[in-house]
C-alpha cells in the first residue's frame, strides 16, 4: 500500500546457500576483503562460514525496536534453539514471542503472576524453564503450553541453568535465588538432589560447565565459587571483584569462565587455574549483562550503563570485545535510555538481542559494507567499519558521507555519453538515467562466486550427496527449503467445477478474468452461426 512503512527482513537463506557453494567448490571463504560498497551485501556470510574472523560479526547497527503493549521493564530474552523466534519476559510476567525474520509480534501470554527473572532452553530444545520473583519455577513446552509448576525457592529466583548428561533420562538443572543458596533438581522427578550453600548474600547468576560437572556462582558478596555437582563441596571461591557480580558464564569452548560486576570490570578465567584471572577488561560503566558469540568463541558482549547520581538515571551502552585485546573493539553509545538486563545471540551469531529496563526489546545485526556509524572504538568517535580496505581505492574515494549513494569513477566516453542521455531527457526529470550495463561494467571486482539460480539445484544436490546436514560451528539441522528434500513438490489438484443450480453455476472466490473463457458451444445444424444478421 503507498504509505505504508516497509518491515525490516533479515533473511540469512541466500548467504547461507552462497557460504555452502562456496565450501563445495573449495574457494576460500572469507568477508574480510570485500570492498566497502553498500552493492557487496550479499557477500556477507554468516558468521559459521567465518569462525576465524570475529571482527566481522560487531552488532553495531540497530535494526528494531520492540515494545509491549502493556509496557513494564524486560528482565531476559531468549532466542530459540532453533532460532525463529525470540522469547522476552517483563516484569508484569508476559511471555512475548517476535519472529526471528521480519519481527512480526505474537500472542502475549500472561506466564506468571510477578516478574519473570530467568528463563533457559534445554539441550534438546524440547523444554523450556521460567522462574519469577515470589520462587515459582515453570515448565514449558515449546507450543508455550504450560505443563507443571511448583515452589522451587522461598525467595526471588534470580538465574537457572539446565544441564543434559550423557544419558538421556538424567536431566538436571540448578536454580540461584535470594536465600543464599543453589538447588539442583532433577527435572522428571521434580525432586530437589541437594543444595549448595556457601555464598553470605543473593546468588545472582549461575552457570554449568558445557562439558565438565562444575557449576559457577556468582553473588552480591562480591565472589564467585566453582561447585562440584556431585557432592555439595565448593571446589574454588574466587573474591577478585570489588563489587556485586552480575554473571557468570562458561565459554563453549569449556576453557574459560567470564564474569562481570559492577565494579567496571570484566573478568576471564582459565579453569585449570581459577584463582587468578587471564584478563581483565576495564570499562567505565556497570557491567549488567553479557554474552559470549555463538560461532566466535574468542569475542563476547557487555551490556553497561553510566548511572548520574545528580540525575539518579542511566544510560545503557553495548561493548564488542575480543579476548586478545583489553580495549572494546567496537560501542554502541546510547543503545537503551537504562539498565541491559539481558542479552542473547542468534544461535547464527548475525542478530543480538538485547532487554532494558527502559520497557523495550532492541535488536542489532552487523553494518552493511560501506555503511558508516558513530561508534567508539578505544575511546575515540570515529566511522565504523567491520570490512577491510577496499579493493577499488578509486570507487571508494568517490563514496559520500552516510545517506548519498555512491558514485564510481567513469571514463570520459562515459561521462560525454551519459551528459547527451541527460540533454535529451524531459525537463521534469531531475536526475539523469544512466546504463545498467554501465553500472555493471565498472562495479569493483570481487573474488566471491555469484550465486546462480542453475546453481541452487547443483549446490543442493552436493550436500545431499555428501549428507551434509548442518553448517559448521552449529550442531543443530540446517532447515532450509529443498536441503532435506530435493524432489519438487506435487502439481495442485485440478480446479472442480460445481453442478448448475437454477441455470446458474455457483460462485467462484478468484478473481473472474475474461481472457481465460472458454469458447462458446457451436450453433445446431440448420441455425444461423452467431452474430449473423
């Protein structure tokens, strides 16, 4: 309709299938030297086919903002397993699902009757698990039909963490609430195994090892402890924060345990030596929340704020680090107007999610090449760019400040061409037209193959033929059309057409198109044809 505003559409379908040709074709794959033009966007791949290039996959760029329409501060969000859809829950106690595509709004579903402060998916994504502030803990299946509920805590529950052993009937979880302590459940029995006790103050965040049977803490008394889940026995107490620890999580690589505080500070450590940590990035806000990428297990994100004790307000702010530097690589000023509760990555690592207690929902994706933001990079506000220098200086040079297109450099014959079109056009036209082809000519060069409508089927039929199911770095299926199935869906059924009623057939719901008419039956013998006079 003319007016109406256009949805934002991430849609990672065509990339995914350019990285997989790509792959079968045994081209280096890689994002680093495409040129900084807007036309090269397509040549952006998913952050699977690059796991070696995690400066690549900043979020920088804001893409939607999402609000319900009862609003109230959002204390988590979470994508699915799978990745369609991103689950929110706020302080009113709404569950509110947003497509992972165009971020359309769903039904909103009243899951508690307070605030919602942790919800986790289990492994198998066929499980879902919420708590709120008076201790209830939910289960929930996918479909968001809600199946047991009970009293896990006295006090609000702050975190939860679900841990699938090797054996598929021993599914656990742990819970952190205020009450200073940790359970751990079993989650068919709805039983409590034991409790972990040792923390003096609130237990805000916990996390269990991917790989290891370690569990960590973090809490309001400033430490964080390793817990042995087995046994009740506190493997490490960690007191290095000067301030609340906000939370803790275990890198997928099982290595390293990062934690953030209050204190400016985060903290990485090495689980073979606990007690003293590898690396500590000094920022200048309140760490809240953070995230390690998905697919890049070298870079994670921080969500921080600035509080003013004169105005008793603060600003959150979004910081893209790297393990081997001590400095933010990359900073979104302003990116709520308070507090980042929560933070989670697409499970494709391309889209972050990010819950403010301003009462909206906020998603960022990665800059197109050659789009230009203000961000802070080391402290100094300069243009951001995730891409390398481009290759075609000269077309680089002739682009223009954000929000003009850019203009290549052109021969003389294709300037004097191009000023007789204009000369010979209508004096309402403003700007002059110029070739396609021309465009096409001397747009840069690039090293990545095109991807080919002949060659879809080619490319499917070569995962198929070497059983390739998923893309590398995930572990979950690939579901794209026509990976899992490469025979062409059935011809629709022929159109049935209703016996006459009264002399008169019935009504049709398409459309009535005279051109499609069938002929009219030839006259009887010894009439006149008709139209004949």
């Amino acid at each position: 309709m003319c007016g109406q505003q256009q949805r934002i559409t991430i849609d990672y379908y065509g990339s995914t299938l350019r990285g997989l040709e790509m792959q079968s074709s045994g081209a280096p794959v890689s994002i680093k030297g495409l040129p900084v033009d807007p036309s090269y966007t397509v040549d952006v791949l998913p952050p699977a086919f690059v796991s070696d290039e995690p400066d690549t996959s900043f979020a920088t760029r804001f893409v939607y903002r999402a609000e319900n329409i009862i609003k109230s501060p959002v204390n988590v969000a979470r994508w699915t397993p799978e990745g369609r859809w991103l689950m929110t829950g706020s302080s009113h106690g709404e569950f509110t699902p947003w497509t992972g595509l165009n971020f359309k709004f769903g039904t909103t579903l009243t899951a508690h009757d307070t605030a919602i402060h942790a919800m986790k998916w289990s492994h198998d994504s066929q499980w879902l698990i919420s708590s709120d502030h008076e201790g209830v803990i939910k289960y929930w299946q996918p479909n968001l039909n809600n199946l047991k509920a009970f009293q896990g805590h006295k006090y609000p529950v702050r975190d939860l963490r679900i841990i699938c052993s090797f054996s598929p009937s021993d599914l656990k979880f742990v819970s952190a609430s205020d009450d200073h302590q940790l359970k751990i459940w079993d989650f068919r029995r709805l039983k409590e195994d034991m409790q972990l006790s040792g923390h003096n103050w609130d237990v805000r965040t916990v996390d269990w090892h991917p790989h290891l049977g370690m569990i960590a803490s973090g809490s309001r008394d400033k430490t964080i402890r390793v817990w042995d889940p087995r046994s009740t026995k506190c493997l490490a107490t960690i007191k290095n924060h000067g301030d609340m620890v906000t939370q803790v999580q275990w890198n997928q690589n099982g290595r390293w345990l990062l934690s953030s505080g209050r204190d400016c500070c985060i903290k990485l450590f090495d689980v073979r030596k606990l007690n003293e940590e590898v690396t500590t990035f000094v920022t200048k806000r309140q760490v809240h929340s953070i995230a390690w990428h998905p697919v890049h297990e070298t870079m994670f994100a921080s969500g921080g704020s600035l509080v003013d004790k004169n105005k008793m307000q603060s600003e959150g702010s979004i910081e893209f680090w790297v393990t081997d530097s001590t400095r933010p690589k990359a900073c979104v000023e302003g990116a709520h107007e308070s507090q980042i509760w929560s933070m989670d990555w697409h499970p494709m690592g391309h889209i972050l999610a990010t819950s403010s207690n301003d009462k909206t929902t906020k998603l960022w994706c990665r800059p197109r090449p050659g789009e230009h933001l203000p961000t802070e990079l080391g402290g100094l506000d300069v243009d951001e760019r995730i891409f390398s220098d481009p290759v075609n200086h000269d077309a680089a040079e002739q682009m223009a400040s954000h929000g003009k297109e850019a203009k290549p450099a052109i021969s003389a014959e294709l300037k004097s061409s191009t000023a007789k079109n204009a000369a010979q056009q209508s004096p309402l036209s403003n700007e002059p037209k110029t070739s396609s082809a021309a465009d096409d000519t001397h747009r840069p060069p690039t090293s990545s193959t095109s991807l080919q409508s002949a060659n879809v089927g080619r490319v499917l039929a070569k995962l198929k033929q070497d059983g390739m199911q998923c893309l590398p770095g995930l572990s979950r299926p690939l579901n794209l059309p026509g990976l899992n199935s490469l025979q062409r869906p059935p011809p629709p059924p022929p159109r049935q057409t209703g016996p006459m009623r009264n002399g008169q057939r019935p009504k049709s719901h398409s459309r009535f198109n005279p051109m499609q008419r069938s002929p009219p039956p030839p006259p009887p013998p010894g009439l006149p044809p008709s139209g004949f006079r």
